[in-house]
C-alpha cells in the first residue's frame, strides 16, 4: 500500500488582541457631544434673549410714550391695592376688637379650635406674632387645656404645669408661660405655679376676658417684668 501523506494542518489565523479603552472613548466622545450641544443651545438661547431686551429697548425709544402709559397703569395700581390692602386690615381689627366669645361656645369647641380662639384673643388685645408678643414687647407661651365639660371636667394637675415649664423658657424664650384652661385647676397648681413663675388662667378669667374684659394680663395677677440680660 502507498503511504498516505496526513493531511496538511489548516493554520488557524492568529486572534488579534481586543482593544481595550474603544467603549470608554465612544463614551466620552458621546458626553463630550452632548456637552458641546448644550453649551451651543444655551448660547443660542443667551443670543436670542439678548436680541428680544435690545428689541424692546429700541421699540421703546421709538414710542416713548408707551412708557408714561405702562408708568401711570401701575401707578394707579398700586394705589387701588395699597386701598384695598389697608381697607382690609382696618376692617381685620375691627372685627378683632369686637371678638366675643360666651362660655358655652368655647365648651363646644374642639380642643384645636380652642387654642385658635386662644390666639384670636390674643391679637385682640395687642399681640403681634403666634408666639403673643403683648404690646410691651414680652413674649407669651400660652398652654392651652381645653375641657368639652367644663368646670366638671377633670382637673388640670401639676404634670402639665411641669411640662409646659420645661419648654416655654428654654425652647421659645418666654417671659410669661400662661396655662389656660375652660376648666379648672387641682389645689397643688397654684403653689407650684408661683413657684415657677407661672400664670394660670381658669374658667372665671377666661369668662372675663373672653366676653370682651380687660386684656388678660390686667386680669392676672402682678406680671413680673422680663428679666435683665434677655
């Protein structure tokens, strides 16, 4: 038998290396793309708002007598909302100063509503901020207690005197911490309110004052002045 020659090897082409970095630079030379069409559109627009001002500008200087119009437009306007603006707030006070309120009205209240009625009273008589800054420039922390049955209800304790004592002066800066209630007062608040150098305001007061009395703070006793340095 002849030898067969084997097969020739097939050679196989040799594997050229990946470049390596080819997708980061697609992907800068797309950001960068991006970056030089934003600058381009931010220019145009610049360009284009420069042309409408010099536009108006020059219409302007043309007919000059659009400006004494626009000029004398809002010269009238503000003088009708400026009216308008202290028609309202004469007409704020005045219903304010005539605020009533009866016993049984507050009673019916929500303990929500309570503290807003609270607060209206308070800008009758003078105040100026949610905090009450009475006419003398002292600020007022008021701790509102609200009971749907009055004086029948339960009494408020000494623990919400304490509560309230620990953040109307050290959190807001009170001069006078107030505790207000539609109710009444255990015997133990009094010795520990003058012991803290609080004021309690119970339903006898709040009649008083609610039903169109003398400010609160005439009403309560001897308020202490602040105190120097604060």
């Amino acid at each position: 038998m002849a030898n067969r020659r084997p097969p020739p090897r097939r050679r196989t082409a040799a594997r050229r290396p990946a470049r390596r970095g080819a997708p980061a630079r697609r992907r800068r030379s797309r950001r960068q793309q991006q970056r030089d069409t934003q600058l381009l559109l931010l220019g145009l627009g610049a360009l284009a708002g420069l042309a409408l001002v010099w536009a108006v500008i020059s219409w302007l200087l043309v007919n000059w007598w659009a400006l004494i119009v626009l000029g004398a437009l809002a010269t009238v306007g503000g003088t009708v909302w400026v009216h308008r603006y202290r028609q309202q707030r004469t007409w704020d006070q005045v219903r304010q100063q005539a605020l009533r309120y009866g016993l049984p009205q507050l009673d019916s209240l929500h303990h929500r509503d309570f503290e807003y009625a609270i607060r209206d009273l308070m800008l009758r008589d003078g105040c100026t901020d949610v905090l009450a800054t009475d006419p003398l420039g002292r600020a007022w922390v008021i701790q509102c207690k609200h009971r749907r049955d009055g004086d029948r209800g339960s009494a408020v304790g000494t623990p919400d005197l304490q509560r309230v004592n620990g953040t109307a002066r050290q959190l807001y800066g009170a001069d006078i911490v107030l505790v207000v209630t539609n109710g009444r007062f255990s015997t133990r608040c009094q010795p520990l309110a003058t012991q803290l150098r609080m004021h309690l305001a119970d339903r006898r007061t709040l009649a008083t004052w609610a039903s169109g009395g003398r400010p609160l703070w005439e009403l309560l006793p001897r308020i202490p002045p602040p105190r120097k340095g604060r």
